[in-house]
C-alpha cells in the first residue's frame, strides 16, 4: 500500500493519500487546500483517485474539494451528518476571516458499516461523532484515520457547530479504543500515533 502524508491548506491540516501498488488505485483523504500539490503528488506516484474521502465538513479539511473534483472527476463521499457544513463552507471561512471557495454537493453519502474497495485493500467507515455530527473514521488494516477526533495526545475541539464533548469521548472509546493497540492512527493535524499510546497516556482518557 502506499501512504503519503501532506500537510495543505491554511490551517495545515493533513491530507492523505492511500493507494494501491498494482492497480495505482486511490483515495484522497480531506484535501484541505493546496490542490496542486497534491494532484503533483498523485502524478508522482501514478495514483488515479476513485474516491475523495470527506472525514468531516470543516472548511480546513475540505476546502480542496471543489478543484479536486474539477481535476480528477472523482465522487466525493461524505456523512449526510456534515452536508450543512459542506453547503456553508465559505461562511465557515468568513468567520475565520478568510475566503473559502464553495464545495459541490457530495456525490455519496457514507454510514457506519460502509466499504470501499481501492484496488487490492478495503477501506471501512465508523461514524464517530462529537467533533462534528457526521465524523466518520477510515479504517484499512491497521490504519485509521481519525479527522480531529482524535490527535497525539489530545482530542479535537467540540466547541464549534454541531460538536458534543461527552459524545466524543464516548466515539473514541467505543470505535477507535476497541481496536488494536498497534493500529496507526493518522489525525487531520499533526503527528501520527498508536491506539495503544493513546489509550494509556492520553489525558482526557486517564
């Protein structure tokens, strides 16, 4: 499999890239802005995207959509949870003081239980509210990818449109804290870490 880790957009956000060997099929997991650079890291790796992963619908880890589905005509999925998110994109930036392109509809909406076939690997979805009503996590072996639900050593914010703090602790507990300690957990923002890290030296776990 191959994994490419970017960090785009204003906000720095991480923005994956998950392909196949064989096939060069690909996903791109919240391209948060800086299009180019990641439609240059594709090329670079000979991927062809069939899938633009949405892990939830704030404007630093979706921004990109538009000009991704321009470029490469991939679906955008997404959890019906974040549409008013997705339809309010550029007032999202407005109140960060900042100008922020509109997205297009999602083109699939995804749920708790849904598969995605990328070449020889699966990728599964959890739905993991708190951060935002429609977070979801994609799981493919033993990586997932979190959004802001989860970083090394904290947790995502829940005081934004639609976030719960007791819901959240409550996703990570039950989704991502009953997988295996050695899962990889890839956060929307800084570094990478372990389920079983987390689980014992998290302090909004301990």
């Amino acid at each position: 499999m191959i994994l490419e880790t970017l960090v785009v957009g204003m906000i720095q956000a991480n923005c994956y890239l998950l392909g196949d060997e064989k096939t060069g099929e690909a996903v791109v997991i919240d391209p948060g802005g800086d299009v180019p650079v990641i439609l240059r890291a594709l090329e670079a790796r000979k991927l062809k995207p069939v899938a633009i992963l949405a892990t939830h619908g704030h404007f630093d880890h979706v921004e990109g959509l538009a000009a991704m589905k321009r470029a490469t005509n991939a679906p955008i999925l997404l959890h019906r949870g974040d549409l008013p998110l997705i339809q309010g994109m550029t007032v999202q930036g407005q109140l960060f003081g900042l100008r922020v392109e509109a997205a297009p509809p999602p083109d699939r909406f995804v749920t708790e239980g849904d598969t995605l076939v990328v070449g020889g690997h699966t990728v599964s979805v959890l739905h993991t509210p708190g951060h935002s009503p429609g977070s979801v996590c994609f799981k493919v072996d033993k990586k997932i990818f979190v959004g802001d639900l989860l970083f090394a050593g904290s947790i995502g914010r829940t005081d934004l449109q639609g976030g719960d703090y007791d819901t959240l602790l409550r996703s990570v507990r039950d989704k991502i804290f009953t997988l295996p300690d050695d899962t990889t957990v890839y956060p929307g923002h800084g570094p990478e870490t372990s389920v079983g890290f987390e689980k014992r030296t998290n302090p909004f776990f301990r």
